[in-house]
C-alpha cells in the first residue's frame, strides 16, 4: 500500500492520535489520516473520515461536524459513491448556509457539482455550478470567480460542448493570471490542454500541458502526475514514443509519491501500449499486469476494465485468441459491476471483432448489439426529458434566486439542445451536397468514357469504381451519425428494440426521416435513386404497420 503523504509525516499524525486526550483533539488527526489515505486506500480513508465524523456529532461543534461531513462525502466520491457523497456534502453545505459562511458554501457547491457530474445527473451538476458562480460573483472574491469558471469549463469539456468550455477556461485563466494561486493557473492549462486532446489538436495540447507541469512540478505531484499522463497521451498522438515513455515514467514516479494509484494504474496502461508501439512485448506485459494488479482492490473496477483491455489486444497482437477473449470477457465483467458503458462497449467491440475473425458471426453479432447499446447509453447527456425535468423544478423551486439559477440553467441547455440540431442538419445537407457532387462527377465521367480512346477507356473505368465505392462508402455519415446520436439518444435503439424487423439500410433511411430530408436528399445522402428512397419508405411503413393516415415522418419524430 502507498500512501498520499511522506511515510514520516503519516507515522507523526497516527502518533498525534494516540495521544489525543479526549475526542476533539482525535478528530484533526482522523481527518488527517483520511486525507492522507485517499488515493491508495480509500476505504481506509472513508472508514477514518466516518469515525471522525461520528466523534463530531457527539461533540456537537456545528463547523467541526460539517468538515467531517465534507470529508466523508470526499471519500464516498473517491469510491465511486455518488449519492453518498451527495448526502454528507448537502449536509455540510446546509450547516455553512446556516453559519452565513459563503466561502465555504462555495467549496461545497464545487465539490457537489463535481459529485453530480460523475453520477450523471447533467442538470442537477449544471444547476449547482451556476449557483457556484453566483455566489462567487456575489462575494466579488476573483479567485472563487476563477476556480467556478474552471468548474464550468471542465464541465462543459466533459460534456463534450468543448468550444463553451475553452470559452470558461481562458475566462477563468485571465482572472486567475494576476492571483498568487499559482496552483489553479496550472489546473486551468490542464484543462485546456485536455481540449485541445480531444479536439485533435495534440501540439496544443502538449504546448499546454507543458507548461501546467512547469508551473506545479514539485510542488504538486498528484497534478504533476495527471498533467504528465496527458502530456504522454499527447506525445504519443503526435508519434514521439520515446519522450512519450519518458513522460509516462516520470509521471508514474510522481502518481505513486503521491498514492494515487488510480492516475498510476492509467499511466501503467499509457506504457504497455506504448511499448506494445516499440515492439517490447514483455514489458507491454509487465506494465498490463502490474495495473491490473493494482486496480484489483479499487471499489471503481473501471480501471480493471481498462487494464484488462489492453492485455487482451496484447494477446490479441500475438495470434493468441482465447488469452485475449478471456481478458476482454473481463473487460466486460469488470465495466459491468462498475456501470461503466465507456468500457463494457470498447470490450463489447472487441469481443465481437474477435469472434467475427474467428468465424463465429452468430456471437459476433451478440456483441455487437452490446456495443450498441454501449454507445446509446454513452450519448444519453443532453435530452429532452432532461429539459422538461429542469422547467418543473425551476416552476416549483423555493425562492426567487433559485429560480433564477434554474432558470438561466434550463435556458442554457435549451440552445445547447438547438445548437446539436443546427449541427445535426448541417451535416445531413452536408451529406446530400457530398452525394451530389459524387453522382455528378461520376455521371459526366461515364458521359466522357464513351468518347474516350479505347486505350484510355480502363483507366476511365477505374476511376469509375473508385467514385461508385466512394459514393456507397459515404464517409459523411459517420460525421452525421455522431451528431445525431447526440440529439436524439436512444433513438436507433429504441426503434431497434421495437421493430428488430428494420434492415441497417432501413434504420439509416429512419434516421434521415426523421430530420426531415425528402426523398430526393435521402437518395443523393445514401448514393442510391429516389425510387429506391421512395420503396424504402413504403417497405418501412409496412414494418411498422402504420395506418395510412398516420405519417410516417410524425411517428419516427415521436420516438
């Protein structure tokens, strides 16, 4: 077991606790230790933040029990406990609300926001950050203004609207600048630096994530550690596998210094894969067993998935099936028991590219079914029914204050809602002017072959086949199924469930119905005639037994 702090410093707050004379002075040593123990054994560090608590309210200090309670809900979020973490933080924040204490107010709302975030509960994480900001505005401290606009930044990134979320960060970064907390404007890089990773843009992200660990190396090495996996993510995007791996090592130094095994487990991951790149399939090994081996006693078995992930591709690399099947069914397993739909779809995805090399199509095509609902679930963040949800609560909601932090939230993600459909039909025109150009191009080619020399004719009708497989491939409509998987989630699933009888050609005809394209857009997107756009129709309608007075077009928007 590794620990958050110096052995040294651990050994001296366990010798402050044995010679505590009463429980006030044994609840700072407790709390300390639960501190210290968060990352390498968290339970321990739950176990220790709960006796403190306990001590607390037999004590009575109002302040005292709310820092416990903030401690204990710390440690339930550190184990993948929301809704605990949930109940100890509102109970503390009720205490701070009570005492007029709007500091610590602030520090609470950030940790809720965080807790609700990870339990996926968008509005509820929206709604409490946009107090959070409220609060900080109202107070006039420009540090609580920067550290909401980090807040809000990282939770816009990781609601995949990245563009709002670089907008908070570089806010939160100006006002931040010109503050002593150097610590938060190395946060604040880091973050950015994961925008620009997902955006693909991964020299900005290195350029960025540079200088976060310039700013916190030696003093931090928790963010160090974080920043340096990232930093290696990046590098490695980018080709540059050695300082990759010299990221990754450093990183991984400075994660077990500072007991989190959870950033090391991802940085032993980091390293198996990038010496599997090097061609060093025994070390590739060593790091996958050592990370599953240390994500084995995490109450989050998210990491096992991912663990288990890599070594069955290593196994996989190797020509050796049933080794890389076994980890890959406890890929799944693993993401199952945490809930974690990110990893059951990519060993899902796994599992059924396997079997499919492997002949067996009928469980091939199981998994990939799995996958599928994988990814439905994934996409479940900006919906509708998340709307309606947050105008009852700001219609019923206490107060006229909070009425108006659930009323800007709900205004803030209806045109985050309207912004996916601009996207989404952006893309579908996009599609249809794509398919276009193809079936121009490729009926003036075959106008132009007929006058063509007879010599030059096969390389005409090379260039034919070319067009006539670009035109079936479409490489635009992976660009528009993201898109509409983000705003209508759930749908291709539920239409699937009800109605399995839909070919894949007919759901792909469903999904362009339903953002209103004719028939002639629906044929130049998919490549085929507005005949056969029309004969699909018909055969959809038959497969739903839709009446003929019911449009086809009202019940696919109703699902």
């Amino acid at each position: 077991m590794r620990i958050g702090r110096d052995q040294g410093e651990l050994d001296a707050i366990e010798a402050r606790l044995r010679l505590a004379n009463n429980d006030r002075e044994r609840i700072d040593p407790l709390l300390g230790i639960s501190t210290a123990l968060r990352s390498s054994d968290p339970l321990r560090a739950l176990e220790s933040a709960g006796e403190a608590l306990d001590l607390a309210l037999r004590l009575g200090a109002p302040l005292v029990i709310a820092d416990a309670h903030r401690a204990v809900g710390l440690r339930h979020l550190e184990c993948g406990r929301h809704a605990e973490a949930l109940g100890h933080l509102r109970s503390a924040l009720e205490i701070h609300r009570h005492q007029d204490n709007l500091p610590l107010q602030i520090l609470i709302l950030s940790d809720m926001g965080r807790a609700l975030l990870l339990g996926d509960d968008v509005v509820g994480a929206f709604t409490i950050y946009m107090e959070q900001l409220q609060k900080s505005e109202s107070l006039g401290d420009r540090l609580a203004i920067a550290r909401s606009l980090r807040d809000l930044g990282e939770f816009h990134r990781r609601l995949g609207d990245l563009d709002r979320g670089m907008l908070y960060l570089r806010r939160g970064l100006a006002l931040a600048g010109g503050l002593a907390d150097q610590g938060l404007v190395g946060a604040i890089h880091y973050h950015i630096g994961l925008i620009h990773l997902q955006n693909g843009r991964p020299v900005a992200a290195v350029d960025e994530l540079e200088r976060s660990i310039a700013i916190i190396a030696g003093s931090d090495p928790l963010m160090e550690g974080r920043g340096r996996l990232r930093l290696g993510q990046g590098l490695s995007s980018l080709g540059m596998t050695e300082p990759a791996l010299d990221q990754g090592t450093i990183g991984l130094e400075r994660s077990l210094a500072a007991g989190d095994d959870a950033t090391a487990v991802q940085l032993l991951i980091l390293l198996g894969f990038l010496e599997e790149l090097r061609g060093d399939a025994r070390a590739a090994i060593a790091y996958s067993d050592r990370s599953i081996r240390i994500s084995a006693s995490f109450p989050d078995q998210s990491y096992v998935a991912a663990a288990s992930l890599l070594r069955g591709d290593l196994h996989r690399e190797r020509g050796e099936l049933e080794s890389a099947a076994e980890f890959y069914r406890r890929c799944v397993a693993a993401a199952d028991v945490s809930g974690n739909s990110y990893w059951k779809g990519k060993g899902c995805a796994a599992l059924a590219t396997l079997h499919e090399q492997r002949g067996e199509f009928e469980r091939a095509v199981g998994y990939y079914r799995l996958f599928i609902e994988c990814r439905g679930e994934r996409a479940d963040y900006v919906r509708q029914a998340n709307l309606d949800e947050m105008r009852e609560f700001w219609r019923f909601g206490t107060g006229s204050s909070q009425r108006e932090v659930h009323r800007r939230a709900a205004e803030e993600l209806e045109r985050e809602l309207e912004r996916r459909r601009g996207e989404l039909q952006g893309a579908a025109l996009e599609m249809v002017r794509a398919g276009e150009v193809l079936d121009a191009i490729y009926n003036d080619l075959q106008a132009l072959s007929e006058s063509l020399p007879a010599g030059a004719r096969p390389a005409a009708a090379a260039i034919a086949r070319r067009l006539a497989a670009a035109r079936d491939g479409r490489s635009e409509w992976n660009t528009f199924e993201g898109r509409f998987d983000l705003v209508n989630p759930g749908f291709l699933r539920e239409i699937s469930s009800a109605h399995p009888e839909l070919t894949p050609a007919e759901l792909k005809v469903c999904s362009l119905l339903r953002v209103s394209l004719s028939s002639k857009e629906i044929a130049s997107a998919l490549g085929i005639s507005p005949e056969s756009a029309d004969t699909y129709r018909s055969r959809i309608r038959k497969k739903l037994r839709l009446p003929s007075q019911k449009s086809l077009v009202s019940y696919l928007a109703s699902i």
